[in-house]
C-alpha cells in the first residue's frame, strides 16, 4: 500500500528533514521524493509506503497536517488508490 504526501510552504531549512523524521516515527518508508523551490515556495511529493505504518492511516492523516500547521506548510496525505480514482476518466 502507498500513499501520496505533498507539501508546500514558505522555504526554510529542515523541511525534508522534519517530514522525514515524522514518517519514520510511524514506520512510513519514503520510497520515491521530487521536490522544487518556486520563488520562495517550497512544493514535495512523496510517494511512500504504508504497508508497515504503526498507526491507523486516518490517525497519520491528521497528524501530518497538524505538523504543517505547526511548521507553516500544507501537509496533504491521501491514500494512493483514492489519488489513482481521482485521475482516472
């Protein structure tokens, strides 16, 4: 199983790190990252694996999204066959 992770913000320092840090704590395994300065925007997608996640997946959700309210940043999560459903036609 995989999930999607975007974030976006204002640039600072330890962006990567601090997600990083928060998906590991919960045993999430980033398998694949693009990420981009516009301007002074900082814009990640993340593809990673919840197969082993130690919490519920509604639960990581929500605290993601709490970091990025901490930190300054939109931290979206959404489930990959949810994110696949979305962009088929």
């Amino acid at each position: 199983m995989r999930a999607v992770l975007t974030v976006v913000g204002k640039d600072t320092v330890g962006i990567l790190a601090c997600i990083s840090v928060a998906c590991a704590k919960r045993n999430v395994n980033i398998s694949d990252v693009s990420q981009t300065i516009l301007q002074d925007l900082f814009c990640m997608i993340m593809m990673c694996d919840i197969s082993r996640i130690t919490v519920p997946f509604d639960r990581f959700v929500d605290e993601m999204s709490e970091l990025g309210k901490e930190k300054g940043l939109s931290i979206h999560v959404m489930h990959e066959d949810i994110f696949n459903a979305m962009h088929t036609i």
